[in-house]
C-alpha cells in the first residue's frame, strides 16, 4: 500500500497518556498494510523551557551549543514513541536527524536541508520496522548537529516524504485542518476540506499557524500530497495538493498575523541597488522579510517600508541601523503595534472588484490600512494590531466564507 510520512506535533506527545494514543494510531496504520516513517516534535512545551534554562545560565548567544541543547527535546520524544510502539507488538526503532542521514548547511539555529541520505531509513522500513524520526534536527557537513528553526519538524517530515517518495504526508496536530480563519477569533470559521499547494502557503506565510511555510513550499516542489489532521480524533481533516480548482474559486480564507513589527526607513536615497543593499544585508541574516513598500518622500528620497516578525527584531533593528548609517537615510522608525491580515484565494487576480470589496469592509469596521500589497492570490493590509481581530470578523462575515462554495 505505499510507504507513508506521519509527523505528530509537541501537543501530539506532551504527555504519557498522549503518546500512547500517538502509538496505538501509528500501529493501526503499520496493520493497515503501510510501511511508516513517523516524525515526533519535543513533548509539549520543553522546548521552551530548554531555551529558559539556557538563557537562566548565561545571557551570550551560543548558537552551536543551543542546538545540543534543543535537540534533546526531540530525542526524548522518539526513544518514548518507539518504547510505546514495541510495546504493542509492532518492530519500531529510534533514529535521530543525523542518523536519519538529514544533511544541512552550517546555519546553527535556522538551518536549511541540503539533502537527505536515507539508505539507513530504507534498510529498516526493508525489515519490516516502523522508522521514528526526531524532527527539527540535522548533521551538518562538518559533522556539527543542527536545527532547523521554527516549524523543522514540519519541514523533517516533508523532506523525508519527497526523499522517500512516500504516497502521503500527514501532518498529525491539535487542530482537525485549516480553517477560513483562526477559529479562535471567528468562532464560525468553516474547516477546509482541501486547498492548493499556493493558497496553503499564503496562508502559512501570513499568519495561520497549523503548517509551517517551509514544508509547504517543499512540498509544493517535490509535489508531496498533504494531510492535515488532529491527533485526538478522526475527522478527515484538510488536503493540500496541486491545484485543481479554475477560476469559480475566489476566497478560500483569512489569515492573520499579530506577531509582527514595522520597520521604515526614511530619506533613503534615490538611486539604483539601495533596495538590494538593505535587503541583502536582512536577508543575510536569516530575517525573512514580509512586507515591502517603497514610496517617494520629499527631496528626491524614498521612504522603504516593511514587516518581520517579531522573534527577527532583534537581528533587524542594528542592521538597520547600519544600513541608515551607510545610506545616509534620515532615520529609521520601529513599530511593533501592528498587524498583517490577508485575504486568500486562487482567482483573485481575475476577480474584478474584489479589492474594492475588501477595503470597503475594512473602512466600514472603522480600520485604517497602514500598507498594502497583493499578489495572484492575495490581498494583504497591515492595521492597527488592536484592530486586527475586529476586521478578520469583519472580513470573514462580509464576504461569506462561513457558508462554503
């Protein structure tokens, strides 16, 4: 029947009882005829509490030394579901991101997949044996562990599939799918049945918090069908596969984002390569940048505008910094009050009017846009982050999308 990817989240496994259940689900699927490659976040919260207690014995940035650390968080997770897997009389073993042959670049703390070997994975799933995998980790090329940064067990579990050529990849977490909106702020949000590999990844990268835009973005280019599904039940969840809708479909959802900060240059000068001087200098840093608008300000300079989230402002602002200084830009602003909503939907580049529409509701719900940028698929203001939850309900009521195609 194919092989198959699970991947189970920290909430997933944050407690014996937790994993137990995650292991009576793994060995139904072995039975069902599937050979398994299961990818485990760390239990619950101990990520966090890894990173407090490195931070209550020294106030410096160890960025080799913090993936030792945080790896273990994930290491526990494995060696438990396997134990629980074995003792249901299923042949499971432990493997860690380096034993699993996941290698990376140099990057400690936000390191990218270069590729993986996975000759040991297939000589185990060879013997019949179920494969658990610790997420969120890598070997680099100098032999140095390393991690992933925010969503690596999202993006272990992807990598995994497309190197393995597995038939599906199921992302198993404490939500059942994706909504049209966070179901927290619009408690009428409608559960997605299916979306495409595009939509899903605005999503993710705007702000709906249930896939990571990294795995989202691999499996999109490695075509690796996606499922979605809770842990603590067995509703079927939401697809994410290759497009299949044309242009009937407009909006498929809201995604929001508070945990973002506004950062504007002024006085930049106006001339060729300034932007790419500014972003270059962010982006080597790691910072994905998610906003950018650029205006024309008074004596022939520009004002640059845009978004980080808010775990990058501490690496952004003295680049920033640097980068007023070098340019001779006026000065910088940091705002961290802000927000990021975005409507998505494949179509919306040949639905006329449907700007119109949203900035209207958005205007009658007494919210100011700060800035504006589309795309194909997307409509994408910053607000107020006090206003942010008003104009999702808003939105979401206005166009509809409690009711379905």
């Amino acid at each position: 029947m194919g092989l198959v990817v699970q991947k189970y989240g920290g909430t997933s496994v944050g407690s014996p009882e937790r994993i137990c259940g995650v292991a009576d689900r793994i060995v139904r699927t072995r039975r069902s005829g599937h050979d398994l490659v299961v990818v485990v976040s760390a239990m619950g919260d101990s990520t966090d509490d890894l990173v407090d207690l490195a931070r209550r014995v020294s106030s410096e940035d160890h960025p080799r030394e913090m993936d030792m650390l945080l790896t273990a968080g994930e290491r526990i997770s494995m060696a438990l579901v396997s134990m629980a897997v074995n003792d249901r009389g299923q042949q499971a073993v432990s493997f860690t991101g380096s034993q699993s042959g996941i290698v990376t670049d140099t990057s400690h703390t936000r390191a990218k997949i270069l590729e993986i070997r996975a000759d040991r994975i297939r000589e185990e799933l060879a013997k019949g044996r179920i494969v658990i995998v610790a997420g969120f980790q890598g070997v680099s090329k100098e032999r140095e562990v390393t991690t992933l940064g925010r969503g690596g067990s999202d993006t272990t579990a992807v990598a995994l599939a497309a190197a393995l050529q597995a038939t599906a990849c199921e992302i198993y977490t404490d939500v059942d799918g994706v909504y049209t909106a966070d179901p927290r702020v619009v408690p009428e949000a409608r559960k997605l049945a299916d979306l495409s590999y595009d939509e899903m990844l605005e999503m993710a990268s705007l702000g709906a918090k249930v896939l990571h835009n990294r795995s989202v973005e691999l499996a999109r280019r490695y075509g690796v069908p996606l499922h979605v599904l809770s842990s603590f039940h067995g509703n079927e969840g939401t697809r994410i596969r290759k497009g299949v809708t044309m242009e009937q479909v407009v909006i498929r959802g809201i995604a929001h984002d508070p945990d973002v900060a506004k950062i504007a240059l002024l006085g930049v000068p106006d001339r060729p390569g300034v932007a790419s001087e500014i972003f270059q200098a962010v982006g080597g840093r790691g910072v994905n940048v998610r906003m950018i608008v650029q205006a024309s300000a008074e004596g022939g300079k520009n004002d640059v505008t845009f978004a980080v989230g808010t775990h990058d402002v501490k690496i952004v602002l003295p680049v920033v910094e640097a980068a007023r200084a070098t340019l001779g830009a006026r000065a910088f602003l940091y705002d961290p009050d802000v927000a990021i909503l975005s409507v998505v939907g494949e179509g919306l580049a040949t639905s006329a009017g449907t700007a119109g529409t949203v900035f209207r509701v958005l205007a009658e719900a007494d919210v100011n846009i700060e800035l504006i940028s589309t795309s194909s698929i997307t409509i994408t203001c910053m607000v107020r982050q006090s206003d942010v939850e008003r104009a999702v309900r808003a939105l979401h009521q206005a166009l509809q999308l409690e009711q379905g195609p």
